[in-house]
C-alpha cells in the first residue's frame, strides 16, 4: 500500500472514486493470494512455464508432478472425481477413479458419485440402513420393480445402485 492510499481520507470520496478504489484494492488483495490448487498456482501467470511443460521439459515435467501430488494429497476423493491422479496412483485412488468414472457414465449424480467415493468416511445411522435394507427386499420381491430393473431400466437400475452405495457405508455407533 501506498503513502498516498494510507493518507486519502474515505470520507472525502465520491461513490464513484470508493468503489474504484475498492476495486484496485481488492485487485491487489488477489493478486497476492494462493489458491487451494498448486497446479493454478504455477501456471496460472505462465510465464513459459506451459510451454516448457508441453515441449517435454524434464525439470519442468518435475514441478508438475509435485504440484499433481501435492494436489492429490490434498483432495483423493476430488481427484479420484475428476480423473486426476497422476501417472502412477496408489491402487485404491486407481480404484476410485475407475469406480467414479464407472458411475458418471452410469448417469450418477454428483452427489451420488461423491458418495460412493467417501465411503469408509461418513458412516450412516441403523435407523438409515435398515430402512435401505427394507426397501431393497421389497423392490427385489416386487414383480412389476424387478422386471424393469431386469429389462435394464436406468432409472431402476439408479435406485438399486444408489441404494447398493448407501448400504455400503459403515454404521454409525450410537453414543447414548
């Protein structure tokens, strides 16, 4: 900051010269921060370094891969959403990638994807699982429900997939 900005009292601005000033300043702020993602943090100014990358340079190929890792570390389940797991991943962030890549070509929502790749983290009440678990038997001994689902109906299909990945989670102890 400036002498001259740190001097120029707020009171004698006009609207028009505050929200300038509040622009330049907030200009400034950002510029100065990271972001959550080391790959836009190096790239992102350029500055030849994406040429560099794209001409096979082998130090530059270095960095990338570090700030790859040091993405994938800091998200798994983001980057076994989008794909981005670097050239050799551990073979559960593999699994996941493929798991989630399975599902989004199966016509899963976001939310239902994201799901299925947390998992091990987010446990669900018995209360939960075990209205799933009664809802599954009663689609299953239902004639007209499980033709369909036989006959390959996707939105059938999505309601048994969806209902597999819930049951999947972990439940919940009950601290009383």
């Amino acid at each position: 900051m400036t002498d001259q900005a740190r001097t120029v009292d707020p009171y004698s601005l006009t609207a028009e010269q505050a929200t300038t000033k509040l622009a330049d300043m907030t200009k400034a702020y950002n510029a100065t921060k990271k972001s959550d993602d080391p790959i836009s943090d190096r790239y992102a100014d350029n500055k030849g370094r994406l040429d560099r990358l794209f001409n096979g340079d082998a130090k530059e190929r270095g960095h990338f891969e570090e700030a790859l890792k040091a993405k994938i570390e800091a998200d798994p389940t983001e980057a076994a959403f989008t794909g981005e797991i670097g050239e050799v991943p551990s073979s559960e962030l593999r699994h996941q990638s493929e798991l989630a890549s399975y599902l989004k070509s199966q016509g899963h929502p976001e939310e239902v994807v994201r799901e299925a790749l947390t998992t091990k983290d987010a446990p669900i009440s018995q209360e939960l699982h075990n209205q799933l678990k009664t809802w599954k038997a009663k689609a299953l001994t239902n004639e007209d429900w499980t033709k369909a689902y036989l006959a390959g109906s996707v939105e059938h299909r999505l309601q048994m997939e969806s209902a597999i990945i819930a049951l999947m989670h972990p439940i919940a102890e009950d601290v009383a």
